[in-house]
C-alpha cells in the first residue's frame, strides 16, 4: 500500500511541475499531505531516475543544458503570437519624446516593429536586427543608437565595445528579453557577456520591463542577469500558469499578463 500511495505522489509531483516549470518542497508538502522530509526523498529518488533536477528549495524539469543557446532565427518562430501580445503591451508604454533601450532578443524584436511609428524615440540596442527594423522604417524624428561589441549567436553586440557605449547612457524605460526565468536564479541568459550587457542595460535605465513569454518559466540559463526583485515590470503570456504568475507576483511589483 505505501508503495502505491509513494507512486501517486511522484506522479503528483510530476504532473504539477510539467504545469508549473518547477515546484518547492514546502507547498509540495501542502499539497500532497506529507512532511517535507518525505517530499525531499521523492525529489530525491525522481532527480535519481532523470525525471527532474533538484534545486535549492523544489525542483525544476529536466531542461536542456544552461549554456545551450538556440540561434536568433530558431527562436524566431516559437510563441510568435504570445511574443506579438507581449510586445502590443510593451509598445503601450512607449510615448513620443521617451529614450529607451532594448536588448537582443526575438520578443524586444517584435517589440521594435511596433515602436517604428513612434516619433521623436532614442533608442538604444545591441541588436542589428532590431536597429535595421527601425532604419527600414525611415523615420526621421526617431534616433537610433547601436552598441558596438562583438557579435553572439543570438545576434546581440556584446563585449567591451557594449560596455563602454551603455555606460555612458540613461535611458527613461529598457526592455530586457530574457532567457529564463526562476524563483531561486532570477532572470537568466546562457551566455556571460550576454549577462554582462544585460546588467550594463540595467544600469543605464531609469525603469526596467522583462518580456518573456510564459516558456520562460522555469528555465535557467548559465549566468544571472538579475534576482526578479530587482526589475520594476514583468509583460508575460497569458498561457502562463495562474499560480506562476502567483510566485511571480510576490517578487515583482507588476506582473502584466498579455
């Protein structure tokens, strides 16, 4: 009989982390009726067999590796619609006159195209892409400021050059696409000069806005960017799991579900 009920419980804990990108001890313990030293074991002997990896605190999905950094035209078409609900909520906040930043990334891109029509912007990026989609536009009141660096597969200019550039900036709102996204590692990129150009975005800015979609979740890259206490704004998916946006909500002041 204890074998049984120990095998509903880990699929219990399966099925709640499939929903939620990840889970803690303490609400696993709740829910399932059990001491957390119990939940721990389970934890213990699922991450044992590949089904999940075990983190301070809960436990995460078996993601892919944390340097693994899919190219900018791979991302490109995952979650587009999400991405373009994102950027809808993110462009409502940009007003004529305003200076603000936006990293590399295919949601900040999408962004970009739906900022093209707002006159007298500065705008400052370390993204080609996101540069070119503004020159295209051919708006004369807009003014375009491309960092300098050296060029990741995710199409973002970092490095140095970046550095150096970013320092010397303020802008009133940056817009940081991310990686991945987790109570215990914060916002993440699996690249560590993408995370020093991040941070140096931050530093620059007077009022920092994540854009992430809900698949972020869960995920952790190699380096930190940021603990989610630290950015002012969240614009996320609606698909994102109610409870999530819960977590999410206890560390961030506005989590915006687009």
């Amino acid at each position: 009989m204890t074998e049984m009920l120990a095998t509903a419980r880990h699929q219990r804990i399966l099925d709640l982390l499939h929903r939620h990108g990840q889970v803690r001890v303490t609400s696993l313990a709740r829910e399932l009726g059990v001491s957390e030293m119990t939940v721990r074991r389970d934890l213990s002997l699922l991450a044992a067999g590949g089904a999940l990896v075990k983190v301070h605190g809960g436990a995460t999905t078996n993601a892919a590796p944390t340097s693994r950094e899919p190219g900018f035209v791979n991302k490109l078409s995952l979650e587009a619609a999400e991405k373009q609900s994102i950027a809808a909520a993110a462009a409502a906040m940009v007003k004529p006159g305003m200076s603000i930043a936006l990293n590399s990334g295919t949601t900040t891109f999408a962004l970009a195209a739906q900022c093209t029509g707002i006159n007298d912007l500065t705008v400052v990026t370390n993204s080609p892409r996101i540069a070119e989609a503004f020159y295209a536009a051919d708006n004369a009141s807009q003014n375009i400021i491309l960092t300098g660096g050296i060029r990741t597969i995710s199409d973002a200019l970092v490095g140095p050059l970046a550095l150096s550039a970013l320092g010397q900036l303020h802008v009133d709102v940056l817009f940081l696409g991310v990686h991945g996204m987790t109570v215990e590692d914060g916002f993440t990129t699996p690249n560590m000069l993408e995370a020093q150009t991040n941070q140096a975005f931050m530093r620059a800015a007077a009022r920092q806005v994540v854009v992430a979609d809900h698949t972020k979740w869960g995920i952790t890259g190699l380096c930190q960017i940021a603990a989610l206490s630290v950015v002012d704004a969240l614009i996320t998916g609606e698909a994102l799991d109610p409870e999530a946006a819960a977590i999410l909500g206890q560390s961030i002041d506005t989590v915006v579900l687009a």
